[in-house]
C-alpha cells in the first residue's frame, strides 16, 4: 500500500472519530494536522504549512520568514521571504529553498517565497529562523479580514527548515512566546539576541524547549515527552519523561482565539484582550528601555498581546493584588474552546511549567561512585546551571546522588550514589568541574566531592573536618572552593558554624589539600555564595537567640587585602569570643529570623526570612542589603511581609534583570482572583531587583499563603526547595522531599542570567544577562 493511501485511510478514520466526540475535542484540527496529501506544496525540500485560528483556515494571511536578530535581545530579524496563505480550506502556504550557483550572504527577495540560507564562516551563517503570519480571513469563509490575528512560530537553524510542516496558530505561537519571551520585541514584532556564545546558546536552548511544550506540525500541545539516554557516568539506559501544563497552554490559547476568530479588530473579543492583557514593567524584562506607547488599541495584534501575558503573569495584578483583568481574560474565552483540555477556573497567573520526571535507576560506572537505590532526580535540591544550560543536582536522599540534565530534560550525567551519601550542597566552578558535599560522615571523615562532566567519573574526593558537617558550597572565579560547616552538636547560643576554603582546588589536576577555615559563624550556615569582590557571604538560617545577626561576608585569606574578617555592624558572643556581622533585619525588630536563600546580584545581598511572628514582624519577607566600602556599612531594605507570594521561603535567586525567585514552601490557601480557597497547590514567588512584586502578593482576607504563581500537584507535587535561573531566563524548582522524583520549570520567565555563576562572579556579571 502506497504511503499517499495509508494517509487518506487515516484521515478517514480520525475524520469518523471526530465526528462523534466533535463537541469534546474541536477535532478540525486532527482532521488536518499536517496534511501532506492535500497541500500541493509539500515537496521535497519545501518548507510548507497551514495558517489557523482556533482550528479555522485562515486565507489571505501574510506569512514571513525571518532570520533572527543577533545585536540584542528583541533586535530586529531580517526578512528572508513573504507569501500569502491560500483559500483552500487549509490556509495553505509555502516556502521553497534554493541553492543557487552564488551561495548567498542573506535573503534572495524577500517578497517572494523563494529562499536560500547564507553559506560561509561568518558569525550567523546558519541562522535561527523563525515565522510570523499577520492578518487574513480568520473566519474560514473567505470574507471578514481581521488585522489583530497574528502567530508566531520558532523554527531553528536555516539549514534544518527545508522540509518542515508547521501548523501555525494559537498553540504553537504560546509555546513559541513562552520559550521565547525575553528575546521578543511586540513593538516591531521580531526575535532576536545579542551575538555572544552564551546569549546565542540560550535562545537556541529556548527554541528547542519548543517541542516539549507544542507539536508545531500539528500544532497542538504535547502531553508529555519521554527523553531516554545512557547518561556519563551510568551504564545503564534513563528516562526523563516532560509533562508540560497542557491545560494552561491551551487556556492561553483559547483566549487569544477568541480575538482571531472576528471578522475585524475592533470586535469586542479582541477589546477585551487588549484592555486586561496589560504591558510589563520593561525594567523586570530583558529590555528594560522598551516603551510599549506604539501599541494602542487600534493598531495591537494577538501576537502582541501574549507577549503581555508572559512577561506580565498576573495582568497587572501583581502589585495590587487584584485579579480584576486575569478574570476578565479567563471569562473572555469561549465555553465552547477550539483546544481542550484547559481550567475550569481561574488561574493565579499566566506562567507555563513542565514537569520532568523519573523512575529510572541508574547503575554506576566504576568511578562514578556505588550504585545506589535512588531514583534518577530523587530528593534534588539546590539547583546549578552550568555554562551550557545544563542543571544540575544533588540529591539529600540518603543513599545520595548526582544528576545533570540537559534544558529539555535529557539525562546526561548520573554518578557519586552511596559514595556520598546524602548531600546538602552544590557549586560548578570557573573551569566546569561539580562540587558536593556529603553529610553523612564515611571512613572517618566527611567529604567534598569534584565531579568531571567531561569523563562522568569522580575526580577527586576530598576529607573534610571530622568535627563538622559540611552543609552548602559555592566557587569564585579563580579556582577557590568555599564551604561551610556546622557542629554535629549544633546549638545555636553555644556553638558556632565556619566558613572553610580550599585554596586553588577548582583547577584541571589541583592536589587535595586541607581546608582552611577563613571565619567562624553561627551554628547553621546553610547557604554561601562569593560576590564580583571575592567575599563570601554566609547566610545563617538557624532560628535562636540572639536574632538579627544572620548575615555575614568574608574576605578570604588570599584576598588582595590580606585580611580575614567578618563585617562589623553588631556583634554577638559565644562563650570568651564576639564576633560581628550584619544584621538580617531591621535593628528595632526584636523577632526571630530563618534567613532561608541567599543570592548575590550585581549590587545587592539578597535573603529570604522564613520564621517569625508578630504582625509587626518582618517574617517571610525579601531582605535586600546594598554592602557599603568597607566593612558594617551595609544599607538594608526590605519588603512587606510575604511580598510575591514569599512564604517559608526554601531558597532564592536572581535573573538577568536581578529579579528574584523564591521556593515558597507552604501550600496556597487562596485564588485572589476568584475569591475562592485553595489546598494543596505550592507556589514560586517573584519580586524585582528593587522589591516590587511580579508574582501575586497574599491577600490578607486568605492569610499569608495565597500569593505567588501557584502551580498544582502534577507540576509542582511537594513543597518547592531551591531554585536558579539558565541563561534562556527558564526557571528550574528543586522539590522539598528526600522522595519526590521530578523537577519544575517555569518556561522562560526570568530574564536571561550568565552561568555558571562562579564564572559570573570572576567577570563581574552576576545578575546579569549574557
């Protein structure tokens, strides 16, 4: 049987299935999801496609091809060809690739649909290309054009784009936009990044993020995609299984449909749009000099507007903490949707997350470590990107673990097992090598471990104090490793913690040596990370007395300044010993703190305090500490309590923009934008670089627990526990449980950051964009 009759019989069948559930699944679109047989287009070496609006052919649309911009983030991208959807029940349309005796540099005629992609050695000769379709009859009745209908869809490389079927409609321009936010410009409605290695990787990681949310051939959402690979260090076959939010990608969808799917802009589908999806804070953005006052109600397009729901999740409704506009634009959509499944009720935000799971086992090289009976990304916390976008993880899990895995969730290293035991930090040095440590004392001594992605084996195990547990880790940029460490018989008013070093340990064949301690804290130094001067900060997340002390940087003993001090701005004593730091609150409040999450921006110190009580306490808020020249003069501000959903706060970071997230551990309580309560729903708080709120802020009426962009059980399944930002801007949720197996992502909805951050901080790039 030729391939041509096996596609009609198939399209036969789906067309009498649908037929019978029609009223459930809007099957028009299964019907002809890429249709080879019917579009006359669809050789070999064309690129060829549909244009629809909620599962309606659009005729008539402009369809453009474009090569990303490469001088910036949203720089504008240069047109390669134009054509024009066809009236042919499919809104068919097509792009033919050439290669002429000439290779070009550019575009052959962009008013054409003939293209050829660029030859050559030059920086962007195979560009990331990408599709916008404008206007058309969005109808399916060849009458009633409408200038607001506008799709988008990221294609990749140039050289890998001669053969594609892309379906492009609301679905496939929200994966696109989710995935590509930062890089999106609304006002001249282009793709684009700066032309650096790491910027250029980031928007190619984005692109590829695509397919795990969206099939842009069918142009429907993915249920879930199963990523199997033998990671480094295993020997042994792993899955990871992605599970995007399909009912938010489709209710996001649905929407936008509704403003398409009119015979002209003005409709009030499209009023209603364009009024409650409101434009972001360009400050909290990859563009923080966009001004968006060229959008207006007679000239904006759907493309435009979910730009808006994704770089302003809450639709305005952040700072103020009402849902007035998200309720508007849920209500807005049809009760007949063109793709199912979605929400029956409101969400708290816009924001798209992908679940990534595991039930593999991995089993261990030698080297490696000892096979151990955790599951691949079981128990991971204290995420780390590396300079690839790659994350990685260590797992508190007893039999401990360590896990990488690729921006789309492929496995790629799997190692250390009962080697280490259960580990409690993580860091990636300047020259790529993992650090971690293990809490579980072996062979007379506790150990950090340095892991080499390159060969997936244990390069060298390092003894540690047998006195104290080493507890969080972190690198600068010259080769220095800088632990922490608690007593076994920690009791805060008596004992004290400390800060340790191994001098030149992050090198290519460094020799183990014996830690240094460079400074003595309080018993819980749970988090630690240098800044662009070379001081490390120790945040101490132990709740006691004396409060208010919890904060502290170090210089270390090779510093430029030859000196080793705490900074001076009070003090406290153990026993014959005062020691002086800075404070983690305001001085006159006499509450007790848990400063849990520490991140350093490029000019502030930021925490997040998760105990406290008193309504006139600064418990579960953001602290932001501004260092001063010299030591105890630090300025220090901080946010109302729980501020974007900042709740038990279970580590924090910042993005490109020095925006920051938060794990906020406590299940929500309440929806504020349908009034109702909720259970059993955690969510990720978000402010900006100078406290404003981005993610929702609790309302009083549902007590603390009702901010931040709360996500359910099959996103987020336990309370979240540490978080970083990639350099796409994705961020990328550890759980809080030794048992949970799965990870979150919130899709492209930080801004762009540079990593490693050990590397970040040798370049004076922390917080900042690539």
């Amino acid at each position: 049987m030729s391939r041509i009759s096996i596609v009609l019989r198939s399209l036969a069948s789906i067309a009498v299935l649908c037929f019978l559930t029609s009223f459930l699944i809007g099957c028009e679109q299964a019907l002809y999801p890429t249709a080879p047989v019917v579009n006359s287009f669809s050789t070999a070496g064309t690129m060829s496609g549909h244009v629809h609006g909620g599962n309606q052919p659009i005729s008539s649309s402009t369809v453009q091809l474009y090569a990303a911009g490469t001088t910036g983030y949203g720089s504008a991208g240069t047109l390669y060809a134009t054509t024009t959807s066809l009236a042919d029940g499919y809104g068919s349309f097509s792009f033919i690739q050439t290669t002429p005796a000439t290779p070009p540099t550019g575009p052959i005629s962009p008013t054409t649909n003939t293209y050829a992609c660029p030859t050559g050695s030059t920086t962007n000769s195979n560009p990331q290309m990408y599709l916008i379709a404008k206007g058309g009859n969005t109808q399916g009745t060849g009458s009633g054009a409408n200038s607001a209908a506008a799709f988008a869809v990221a294609l990749g490389p140039c050289s890998g784009i001669g053969s594609l079927f892309v379906d492009i409609n609301e679905v496939t321009s929200v994966g696109t936009m989710a995935a590509l936010q930062q890089y999106f410009n609304p006002v001249n409605e282009s793709f684009g990044y700066p032309n650096t290695t790491q910027a250029t990787l980031g928007f190619g990681n984005g692109v590829n993020t695509i397919a795990n949310l969206v099939n842009i051939a069918t142009g429907a959402a993915v249920t879930s995609t199963t990523h199997p690979a033998t990671p480094l260090g295993a020997s042994n076959s792993v899955t990871v299984t992605a599970t995007p939010e399909v009912n938010m990608i489709n209710l996001v969808a649905n929407i936008l449909a509704v403003c398409v799917n009119t015979t002209s802009n003005t409709s009030s589908g499209c009023a209603t749009l364009f009024a409650d999806a409101v434009p972001p804070t360009a400050a909290f953005t990859s563009q923080p000099t966009q001004t968006f006052t060229s959008i207006t109600a007679s000239t904006e397009d759907t493309l435009q507007a979910l730009y808006f729901m994704m770089t302003d999740p809450t639709s305005g409704g952040a700072p103020t903490g009402s849902g007035t506009n998200m309720l508007a634009l849920f209500n807005s959509a049809s009760t007949q949707p063109p793709f199912l499944p979605v929400y029956a009720t409101a969400p708290t935000d816009w924001t798209i997350a992908i679940n990534y799971t595991s039930t593999s086992t991995c089993t261990l090289k030698t080297g490696a470590g000892t096979t151990s009976t955790n599951k691949f990304l079981n128990g991971v916390n204290n995420p780390n990107v590396d300079a690839n976008g790659d994350i990685w993880w260590a797992t508190t899990a007893s039999a401990g673990g360590l896990y990488q895995i690729s921006p789309t969730g492929v496995p790629l290293s799997c190692g250390l097992g009962t080697v280490a035991g259960a580990t409690s930090g993580l860091t990636i040095d300047s020259a790529g090598y993992i650090w971690t440590t293990s809490s579980t004392l072996a062979s007379s001594n506790y150990h950090a471990y340095k892991w080499n992605p390159s060969t997936g084996l244990l390069d060298t195990t390092w003894p540690l104090s047998t006195t104290n547990i080493p507890e969080a880790v972190t690198a600068d940029g010259s080769g220095d490793i800088f632990y922490t460490a608690t007593p076994s018989n920690a009791t805060f008013s008596t004992t004290t913690g400390s800060v340790n070093e191994l001098e030149g340990a992050g090198v290519a064949g460094a020799s183990v040596i014996t830690p240094t301690q460079i400074a003595v804290v309080y018993s819980s130094p749970l988090f630690t990370q240098v800044d662009s001067s070379g001081r490390v900060w120790t945040a101490i997340t132990q709740v006691g007395t004396p409060t208010s002390q919890a904060l502290f940087d170090t210089y270390p003993s090779n510093n430029t300044s030859g000196t080793t001090y705490l900074a001076a701005a009070s003090s406290f004593t153990v026993g014959a010993t005062t020691y002086t730091g800075y404070e983690s609150a305001n001085v006159e409040d006499t509450y007790t703190y848990s400063p849990y999450g520490l991140a350093v921006s490029a000019t502030t110190i930021d925490t997040g305090n998760g105990a406290g009580s008193g309504s006139s306490g600064y418990s579960y808020d953001w602290e932001f500490f501004t260092p001063g020249l010299t030591p105890g003069t630090a300025t220090t501000t901080h946010t109302g309590r729980s501020v974007g959903g900042l709740v038990s706060p279970r580590a924090i970071a910042v993005d490109g923009a020095g925006n920051v997230f938060g794990a906020s551990n406590t299940a929500a309580t309440g929806n504020y934008v349908t009034g109702a309560t909720s259970s059993g729903l955690f969510c990720v708080a978000a402010v900006s670089s100078t406290g404003v709120a981005i993610a929702a802020t609790s309302t009083p009426s549902y007590g603390d627990n009702s901010g931040g962009f709360q996500k359910p059980a099959t996103m987020l399944p336990v309370g979240p526990r540490g978080v970083a930002v990639d350099p796409t801007g994705n961020v990328w949720i550890g759980q809080n449980s030794s048992t949970a197996t799965s990870v979150m992502e919130l899709v492209g909805l930080g801004v762009p950051l540079v990593t490693p951050l050990s590397t970040a901080a040798g370049n004076g790039a922390l917080g900042t964009m690539p």
